[in-house]
C-alpha cells in the first residue's frame, strides 16, 4: 500500500454512487483505519451538512469523523464571508449551503444583494432560475460552490450544480467563480488545520476536471480511480497526468 498520512478522498463516484457504497473503495478505507490512518472525505456536493455526509458514509460502513469531513459549502461560506460587504446574499441551494451560509454570519436575502451563492438545488424551478438570472443581471456577482457539469448516481449521471451556474452565467453574460474543486482551497485548509506538508497528502478521486486537478492544483500527489466520471482512457490523454491510475483502490494492494 502506497505511504501517506493524509488520504483525501472525492465522495461521488469514488467512495459511492447514489445510496450505494463502492466495495474496493469502502474496503480500502476499513485497511487505512486498521493502519491508524483516518482519512479525508473532500466533496463539492453542496447539498449536505457536515452532520448529514457523516451519515451517509456511516450508512454504507464508513465510520468518518466530523472533522475530517469537508464541502464545497463550507468554503464557499468561508470566501463569501470575506468578499461580502452588506452581509446579505442571494441564494440558489439546499441546507448544506445555506446552513454553512448563515454559520459564517451571513443573511438569506430575497431582495437583491450583492452576491448570488449557487449551491446544487433538486427542486430547482424554472422560476427560481429566472430569479437567480435576474440577480445577477442587476450586479449580483455569481459564485458558484463547484462547477460539475454532472455526477453519477446508480445507473448512470444527473446533472451537477455546474450545468445549472452556467445556465445562469450564459443568460446574464458573466464569468462566474468557483470555489469547490479543482480549487485546492479544501486541500489547504485540510493541510494548515491538520498541520501536514503537501507531500505527506494525496488526493483520490474519480473526476480528472475537480479531484485530480485539485490535487495537482495543490500540489500533492493523485489517484485516479476509474469508478465514476471520467474513464481511465481520457485521463491518460491529458497534458497532466495523475500520479497514479487504478480501476479501483484494491489494485494499490497488487
């Protein structure tokens, strides 16, 4: 097994799809803890509280501290908490952004604000992307928690808070900003919070445009799996190339 003290591993497509666990991944993890190595869960789903994705991984056997689990929320919340001027934002998206929002001292605002926060939203309307549109139309900058165009579920893909930000963007006429990954942010608070040097980290992940260009964006060394988003094949044609390709994380252990 490769050597290093900070596993951080994507959750979409890497560690499950949908409700269900990936077996070489959940396997893999259940090695680490046995070797006193806790690891990292790194997700730009912003949709979850911290809370929320402990349950989750617990519901597919993964036991996860609280505090080894980050979001794309929580940085957002972070950034947004910096830039804002008013403390009042606009906001697209379910709990875990809103709820990492209002921890940062931040209002949710109907009237028109400074900022438009985007956050993946399951009930998204029409409506509520017509009035997303018009907020930036009149000078809401538009920061999107992470630009996944799509992310697997059980049987195949679902859109991803990317598709509908872009949506957004293309209508209002504006470059918008992400946070989540390939932004190493996760990484870096992940590093100075647990106080580790970048080649004592690897990031792991299925997703070649966030998880493995996070890591290089950060950094520290990549593992792509070939378990979710981006096959084996595309990966090995880019100009930057993971550390590392696997099918799975099993094939580590060979």
């Amino acid at each position: 097994m490769l050597s290093y003290k900070a596993y951080c591993f994507d959750l979409d497509g890497t560690i499950y799809r949908g409700k269900t666990g990936i077996d070489s991944a959940v396997q893999f993890v259940h090695l680490l803890q046995k070797q006193g190595i806790e690891p990292y869960y790194l997700t730009n789903n912003s949709s979850k509280t911290r809370e929320t994705l402990q349950q989750v991984l617990r519901e597919i056997g993964v036991n996860a501290p609280l505090d080894h689990i980050y979001s794309s929320s929580l940085a957002t919340a972070a950034y947004v908490a910096k830039m804002s001027t008013n403390k009042k934002v606009n906001v697209v998206g379910e709990l875990g952004i809103r709820t990492a929002l209002l921890e940062q001292g931040l209002e949710i605002a109907d009237e028109q604000s400074d900022v438009l926060v985007m956050g993946i939203d399951r009930q998204i309307t029409y409506e509520k992307l017509v009035k997303a549109c018009g907020y930036v139309q009149k000078g809401a900058q538009l920061i999107g928690t992470n630009e996944d165009i799509k992310f697997p579920n059980e049987t195949s893909f679902a859109p991803g808070n990317g598709s509908f930000v872009h949506l957004v963007a293309n209508v209002a006429g504006v470059t918008p900003i992400f946070v989540g990954k390939p932004s190493p942010v996760m990484l870096q608070i992940i590093a100075d919070e647990h106080h580790y040097e970048k080649n004592e980290m690897v990031m792991v992940g299925d997703n070649y445009d966030t998880d493995i260009l996070c890591g290089i964006n950060f950094g520290c060394d990549t593992i792509h799996v070939n378990t979710g988003v981006t096959p084996t094949e595309i990966v090995k044609q880019q100009a930057k190339l993971p550390t590392y390709c696997v099918e799975n994380l099993l094939d580590l252990l060979k």
